[in-house]
C-alpha cells in the first residue's frame, strides 16, 4: 500500500455518495442513491443481493450498476480521501483498473483501457476503462474508473475528486437507461469537465476584455468608438504599468493552464470515441437495441463536446493573441513614456549647460581680475606688516631683523598644502578610474602589448 495513496486521519469524518441501478421482473428500471458513512461503507458493499432482490433470477441475466463517489483529501489532489480500509474494499468489490490509485495521485491526466479475455474462447469477458483529468485549482480534479463485466453485465463505477458531484449524479438520474451502458459514466463527467473547462475560459475572457477597456486602446469591437479614453489613476499617470504587466501575466499563467487541459480534452474525446467503436464491434456488450441507441446518444455527446473543446482551443489562442497584442502595446507606451523622459531630460541638461557656460564666463573674468589685483594687493599686505617701518623722519625705510621668520613659516607652508593637495587629486583620481575600470582597461592593453611583443 503506497502511504500517499489514503489517508487514514480522515476515517469516519465524510460521506461517500452512492448510486445503483437495475432491472425488476417487469422490466422497469429501479434505482437506490444516498450517502453512507466511512464507517458504514463496508456494510454497503456487502449488501449487493440484498438491495436489489427483485432482479430476474432466469437464464437471461439482467444489467445493473453500481456507483460510488470519493470525496478529495482534505490535504490536496496528490492522495484518496479514503480509509486504507475502505478503498481497499472498492478495489476489491468493484474490480477497479490496477492504475486507478496511480492515476489518481498523479498531477497530468491519462486515460488507459484494457481487457480481460478467456483463455478458452478468446471471447472478451470484462473490460477496464480509466479516464483522469489534470489538475487544475479552477476546473477540477475529476477521475473515474469503470469496470464492465461482460458475463454478469455488470457496471461498477468510481469516481473520485468530482469539482461538481451534484451535477454528475443529477445527469445519472435523469438518463436512467444510459446509465446500463459503461462509457455513459465516462461521457458525463467528460462533458461537464468540457463545461467546467468553457466556464473558466469565458471568466479569463471576462477579466481579458475588462483590462483592455481598462487600458483604453485597441478595445475588440469598440474600434469605431474614437471618444473613449484611457482611465487615469488619481495621480494623474494614464496606465499603472506594473499592475498591468503583472495582470497581463497572469493571463498568459491561466489560458497555458486553459489550453493544457483542453488539448488533454481534446485527445481524451478521441479516446472515448475509440474506445465506443470498439464496444460496440465487441460480442461482449448488450446487443439490445435500447442498448445500441444508448450507444448512439453517447457517441453523438462525445462528438459534440469534442467540437466545443476544439473551438475553445481556438478561443484559448485568440485570447493569447490579445494578450500579447496588449503586452506589445504596454511595452511601447512604456517605451514611448522612456523616451519622452530623456528628450525632457535632454533639454533640461541643456539649459543647464547654457547656464554653466555663462557661469563659467562670469567666474573667468573674476579670476582675470583677481589675476590683476592680485600682485598689487600682494604688496600692500606684505609691506604693510610691522616688520617695516615707513615713518617720515626716520630715515631710510628700516627691516625688522625678524622678518626672516615670516619666509620660514609661509614658505614650507605653502609647499605643504601644495604637496597634500596634489596628493588627495592623485587619490581622487585613481578612485575615480577604479569605478569607471580604467585599470582594468589599462592591464589588459599592457597584457595585449605584452603578448605582441
């Protein structure tokens, strides 16, 4: 027993609903439906003669079925909400397909059919038809397994994870006689899953169109309408790029989903419409003709929602289109938007190069006359310290004999601020070349120069 194939925590806690069906004596077709207990489902499969004691006890064995729905584990499409107990009691009562737990548990559809033959005749005597959906948050989780003993004319049907089990039972209920035909309990649960499937195309349709009007251009069918506008955010900007793009994205996520399930749809319909031809070209099945115009209405319904599946394919690739229409169109305004900025950015650097033009004219004929003064207020600062004495009446103009001190002091002073300010400029500039890899740039010219050498 795989471990991740049931759950044993949820014994007792959920129903299985069940449905049955046959013959009585006059012919009429009797049915029994209702749910039953994890707890009292053991009991159920033991009590296949008792609840159907009006069937034809004669040579000509009467047709019946037998149903059982599975409900999903409460911990995800990846295990059977089922008792070790009570699924082992399924597989042994309705003499599933080997694979129906496999499939089950697997995350990508598969349909498989297979058939038991006697050894004696070669005539067929039963035959197994497993059909799983993929999985999918928004369309479901649906997988049924059928068995058709021949010799008994026996249909014992399991379904497990169906998104709308109500809907499922109701199409048994109202097509009583079909349901004596094994690939009817195929058929339903494949044209509602085609209906799941078409109703979560039109929701993304929906949500596709109601973003294109949104963004305002390029609307399907609202071409002619020149007046609209796009929606304006209350900042003013036209689009919310970001939110788009991720919108946008979104879809793409959803119709790859869409168009996933829907090609499995598609292949799986040409499965059951195989798998119909073959049932009936085989001695195996009823050859009544209430039988034979089942099988007729069950080929008519495969054919017809395969038609839809192939259409939605369609809708699912013009949706992709549109989307991708409007990602372009996103991308050039935001390139527009770019480009726009720059030009912008453009004339701004201009006029402020215009204005550090005349900046540096005014700071040039400062500096001229600066230039200019700056001897004659030299002199006047230097002579005008007190190390010179220019009073009328002494004479000759007289030096301090400490003026020596002021050239020992301003001279290394000013060598030292040169030396250091040609330092920090060497620094400055080497860091500069290391962000702008400069170094790097100079290396590999030496390497290269080195090597022609």
């Amino acid at each position: 027993m795989n471990p991740r194939s049931t759950d044993p925590a949820i014994f007792g806690a959920r129903s299985l609903l069940c449905l049955e069906g046959w013959y009585d004596r006059q012919g009429k077709i009797q049915t029994r439906t209702g749910k039953t207990s994890f707890d009292s489902a053991v009991r159920w499969f033991d009590k296949e003669g008792e609840q159907d004691p009006n069937l034809r006890q004669s040579e000509s064995i009467s047709p019946t079925y037998r149903v059982i729905s599975c409900p999903m584990s409460a911990k995800g499409p990846f295990s059977i909400g089922l008792p070790y107990v009570v699924w082992n009691e399924i597989e042994r009562k309705f003499h599933l397909h080997p694979f129906t737990r496999s499939a089950i548990i697997d995350n990508n559809g598969v349909y498989s059919k297979f058939r038991s033959s006697s050894h004696e005749t070669s005539r067929t005597e039963a035959i197994w038809i497993l059909v799983k959906f993929p999985n999918s948050v928004n369309i479901g989780y649906d997988a049924v397994s059928v068995c058709y003993n021949a010799n008994q004319k026996a249909v014992t049907v399991l379904y497990h994870g169906l998104k709308d089990e109500e809907a499922v039972f109701a199409a048994l209920k109202t097509n009583g006689p079909l349901c004596f035909h094994p690939m009817f309990f195929l058929v339903a649960v494949y044209c509602l899953h085609q209906a799941q499937l078409s109703r979560y195309r039109t929701v993304v349709d929906g949500n596709i169109y109601q973003l294109e009007e949104e963004i305002g251009y390029a609307v399907p069918g609202r071409l002619e309408r020149r007046d609209q506008k796009p929606v304006q955010r209350q900042d003013g900007q036209l689009i919310d790029y970001g939110t788009v793009v991720r919108r946008l994205q979104s879809f793409q996520t959803e119709l790859a989903s869409i168009g996933h399930v829907a090609r499995f749809s598609k292949e799986c319909g040409n499965f059951l419409l195989q798998s119909i031809e073959q049932l009936s070209n085989d001695t195996l099945t009823d050859s009544t003709p209430s039988f034979h115009e089942a099988r007729e209405y069950i080929l008519h319904k495969v054919e017809f929602s395969r038609g839809l599946t192939t259409s939605l394919l369609s809708q699912c690739q013009a949706l992709k289109e549109r989307v991708q229409s409007q990602s372009t169109l996103i991308f050039n305004l935001i390139a527009q938007d770019e480009s726009r900025i720059n030009r912008e950015m453009a004339e701004r650097t201009a006029e402020i190069s215009v204005s550090s033009k005349k900046d540096s004219s005014a700071m040039k004929t400062i500096g001229l006359i600066s230039a200019i003064f700056l001897p004659a207020t030299f002199l006047s600062t230097f002579f005008g310290m007190d190390m010179f004495d220019w009073k009328p009446g002494s004479g000759s103009p007289k030096v301090s004999s400490y003026i020596w001190v002021y050239f020992a002091i301003a001279v290394p002073l000013t060598a030292g601020l040169a030396m250091s300010w040609s330092a920090w400029w060497k620094k400055e500039a080497a860091q500069y070349d290391l962000e702008l890899g400069f170094p790097k740039v100079r290396r590999g010219s030496q390497a290269l120069i080195s090597k022609l050498d």
